[in-house]
C-alpha cells in the first residue's frame, strides 16, 4: 500500500504546479524506495526506462521543418485562406478537422497529423482567424479546443483500425486468458463510441461559436 | 540495416545544435541553462547506451534539476517580423502548404514502402520502426525542401528549431520522463495494488455495477497512471474477465473494445499524458497548463457515460 505514495506525490505536485520534471522524479523515488529499492537502485531503473523510451522524443525532429515554413509565412497564409470564406467559423472549422481527424486515424493514419505539425501551424491560425477579432481570454480558448479536437478526433478513430496498438494488446490479453478475439470483432464495436464521440464534441463546438464574445472592430 | 539508432543519431545532432545556439545567444540571459538543457538530452540521443542504468538515471535528474531551479529561458532567434510573414504569405500563397503536406504523405508512404525494401535479402529499414523512420526522413525532407522553396538562410532551419523547442521548454522531456517513471511503479508494484484496491470496492451483484465500475475504473486508472495500456491488463484481469464476463456472460470483444476507450476518456483528463495534453498548452503559447484538459474535459466525462450505457447495451446478446 505504501507504493501508492508515489501517485500521491504525483497528485499533489501536479496540482501545486510544481515543475512536473522534478514532481515526476520525486514520485519514482517515493514509490520506489516504499517498494524496499534503494534510492540508487531507483534512479538506475529511472534511467534505464529513460533510455528505452527515448523513441518517445524522436518527434520533436519535426519542429525545424515546422519552424522554417512558419519564418516563410505559413500561418499568415492559413489565416489568409480562412478569412477567403464567408461561412467559415471556429465551431465548423474545428468540426469538418474532427471529421478528418477520426476518418484518417480510422484508416491507420494516426501520424499523418498532430499538434506541432498540424494544430499550432495550421488548424489554431485558421480556427482564430475565422473567429477574428477575438479578445485574448477568447484566444487562448480557440487555441485550446483547438488542441483537444485534435486529441478527440484521434483517440475516437484509432480502436477502428485492426492494427493499432490498443487493438493488438487487447487481442493479445485476451489470448492469454484463453479467450480468441479477432482484431475485426474489436475494431467494429470501437464504431458506436466514434459516432458519440463526433455527435458529442461536434455539438460543442458549433456550441462554442456562440460562446465567443463579439469584439469590436474599432479598439483604436 | 536502418533503424532506431540512425534516428537517435539525428535527434542527438539536431539537440546538440540548439545546444550550440543557444550557448551563443547573448541576449538570452539563461543561455548557460539552455545549452546545458539541450546538450544534456544530445548526450542522451548521441551516447546513452554508454552511459549505464545509474548514468541515464543521473543524467534524467540533472536534467529535471536544471528546469526546476527555472534556469530554462526562451531564446529568441532573428527570424521575421509579422508583416514579413504577411508578405511572404502573400508571395508564396497556397505553395506554403505543399512542405507541410510532404510530412504526412512521406509518413504515409515510407511506413507502407519500407517495411518491403530488402537487400540482399535482410530489410532495408527496421520494419519494426517503419513509421519512426518514415516521420524522421519526412521532417528532414521538409526541412530542406521549405528552405529551398522559400529561400529560406541556411542556418535557418535549426534557428527556428531552436526557437520552437524553446517555447515548448521541459514540457519536450515530460513524455518520455513519465514513461520511464511509468516503468518504476511497474516495478514497485504501484499498479497491481490500485487493481486489488479497484477490485475489492467493486460490488459484484448486479450487472449494470460491474459494467460501471470496469468503464469508470479503466478511466480512473488511466488518469492516476497516465496511461490507457497501464489500466487495461489490471482492470480487464481484476473486474472484466471474472465479472462482467465471467459472470454475467458480456461478449469479450465488445467489453474489451468500449473498456479501452473508456480508459481514453481518462487520458484526455490527465496531466500525466503530456504529450497529449500539456505539450500542446506549451507549443499553443497558452497562459493555463491545464487548459487543453479543461477544453477536453465536458466531452471526456460525456463520453464515459456514453461508454457505460453502450457497454451495458451492446454486450449482453441473450
């Protein structure tokens, strides 16, 4: 029972907003040293687990790239493309990106988007420039549904595809178990929660249009 | 044959050049921080099956106690002023995306192409690090190719890296720190003792209970640990298999499937996801840390009821 200590330090040093590096380190310590490790054999499980996961960090090679076409003008141009169409506001843009987002993950595209290659450069400008002009409260909160759409749109399309990681360790747990399942079977009842998960998140984003607060124009 | 340390190679040169810069910039007065930050992860990517368990361990902790004691500034390297961006933007129009879409379509490609390439008979690439490799190859195309496109200085491939890397800051180690703390409590136990806690407070006599308590307790865990893949095998094993299909006869295939992403419910709620979560916040310039969680929140506690009641609907053919 002591080991639950570490997600106690987790808890509360999150909530105290505490840097999360050190909050993280501080729970391996906590968990590990009530598991009866020494605090030296804890830091060398840390570090061993720090150096197989560094895969997790490979995508911050995209950032470069990103960067280059945003110094070339790329969000100006995503606005520019937005503010092309009358009808276009934060609520549909976001919604037509969510439908996108679902189908492609859906299909096994989960990589083909993501939030440094396309929510900061390009669905964040666009969804901004369409709810333009907006106060910087309103802002921050375009940009963060902005990101959670994303989120949304992923998590509720990958399990419709037969090979996505969840699916196979479902199948594979259920194997051990004694019990055969086909990655088709999972992947169909993944269906239902996805066309929730569009009605539901879709509804509160045309919801959130009416949200924003209109803006005058002339603040000079 | 092609594969993961290629990558790290390129992960580690690219940090070491932040680093660099960042070393260089005179106007940003935690440069010393910086470039200890940056040149500590390179270390990592260039030479951290060197280093030993207890070296990769002291190294993490350095690397938490550099951001934590705040020494982690913002460079801010020359780049263009906005009404430059406006222009170039006006110049390039709609050929300013053409880069950005070369990243998912050599993503695409390279994850179906390369897992067939042979030589001599052994793969070419990894297959197993397929789409890795296909995301590093397209970012470094994309690289070279928005830089050529737009006549781009040279140097500005990695300035504008750096500039990026620096507005997201410690939040860029987070993922990989909580996978490797994800590891210690898998060590210490942490997840088995919350499975017999979870296991023990679930009422086992009525269905529409066992239901609710395997989708509420995949979403709690999840959120408690980080992790939806952490939850499952101790939530499915400890309430699913031996009560909700064990007992009551639910179809695996549809217990399995909703639980999983009832388990994703949690996920959207949790700091500890970071790279879904707070990397965003950190890359959006967002004021609030949780405010991608609070955005997320309304739907992830909706679709969990929505779990339940699908779950509860759907599983149970008889």
């Amino acid at each position: 029972m002591l080991t639950l200590l570490g997600v106690a330090v987790i808890v509360l040093g999150f909530a105290l907003r505490f840097n999360p590096l050190l909050v993280v380190i501080a729970a391996a310590m906590t968990s590990g040293l009530a598991a009866g490790l020494t605090a030296v054999e804890v830091l060398a499980a840390f570090g061993k687990a720090f150096n197989t996961n560094r895969y997790v960090s490979v995508a911050w090679l995209v950032l470069p790239a990103i960067g280059v076409l945003e110094r070339a003008g790329l969000r100006e141009q995503a606005r520019r493309t937005i503010q092309g169409l009358r009808a276009a506001t934060a609520g549909r843009i976001l919604l037509a990106y969510l439908a996108l987002r679902q189908i492609a993950a859906a299909l096994g595209l989960t990589q083909v988007a993501g939030q440094a290659q396309t929510v900061r450069p390009l669905l964040a400008p666009m969804a901004e420039a369409a709810a333009d002009p907006l106060s910087d409260d309103d802002r921050q909160r375009v940009r963060a549904i902005s990101a959670a759409t994303d989120n949304i749109g992923l998590f509720f399309g990958e399990d419709i595809f037969l090979a996505i990681g969840s699916i196979l360790l479902i199948v594979g747990f259920l194997d051990q178990s004694g019990i055969t399942v086909e990655p088709l079977a999972l992947s169909v009842w993944a269906i239902p929660s996805a066309i929730a998960a569009f009605l539901i998140h879709g509804a509160r984003l045309l919801l959130f249009d009416r949200t924003l607060k209109p803006q005058a124009e002339d603040a000079a | 044959m092609i594969g993961l340390p290629l990558v790290y190679l390129l992960s580690g040169v690219m940090f070491a050049a932040f680093a660099g810069l960042s070393l260089a910039d005179r106007e940003n007065p935690k440069r010393l921080g910086n470039a200890a930050f940056w040149g500590l992860f390179a270390l990592s990517f260039l030479a951290g099956d060197h280093l030993g368990d207890l070296g990769n361990g002291v190294l993490a902790l350095a690397l938490a106690v550099i951001a934590g004691a705040g020494q982690l500034g913002v460079g801010v390297p020359k780049t263009t002023s906005p009404d430059q961006r406006e222009s170039l933007a006006a110049r390039y129009g709609a050929r300013l995306f053409v880069p950005a879409l070369v990243i998912p379509v050599l993503v695409l490609a390279g994850s179906l192409v390369f897992k067939r390439l042979t030589l001599h008979g052994t793969p070419l690439v990894d297959p197993k690090q397929a789409t890795l490799i296909s995301l590093a190859l397209a970012a470094l195309v994309a690289a070279v190719l928005a830089q050529v496109m737009f006549r781009q200085p040279p140097a500005s491939a990695v300035q504008e890296g750096r500039r990026l890397m620096d507005l997201v800051g410690w939040a860029a180690l987070l993922p990989q720190m909580l996978a490797a703390l994800g590891a210690v409590f898998a060590l210490a136990g942490v997840g088995k003792t919350i499975g017999e806690l979870a296991v023990m407070i679930t009422p086992a006599d009525s269905r529409f209970a066992a239901v609710a308590a395997y989708c509420l307790g995949m979403a709690v865990f999840t959120i408690m640990m980080g992790n939806a893949f952490a939850a499952f095998p101790v939530m499915t094993g400890g309430i699913a298999l031996p009560l909700v299909i064990g007992r009551f006869g639910g179809d695996p295939a549809v217990v399995c499937a909703i639980g999983m992403l009832s388990g994703f419910c949690g996920t959207l709620l949790t700091p500890l996801a970071a790279n879904f979560n707070l990397v965003p916040a950190a890359l959006l310039q967002l004021k609030d840390r949780y405010a991608v969680i609070r955005a997320q929140a309304p739907t992830a506690v909706l679709m969990l009821i929505v779990n339940v009641i699908l779950m509860n609907a759907l599983a149970f053919h008889a």
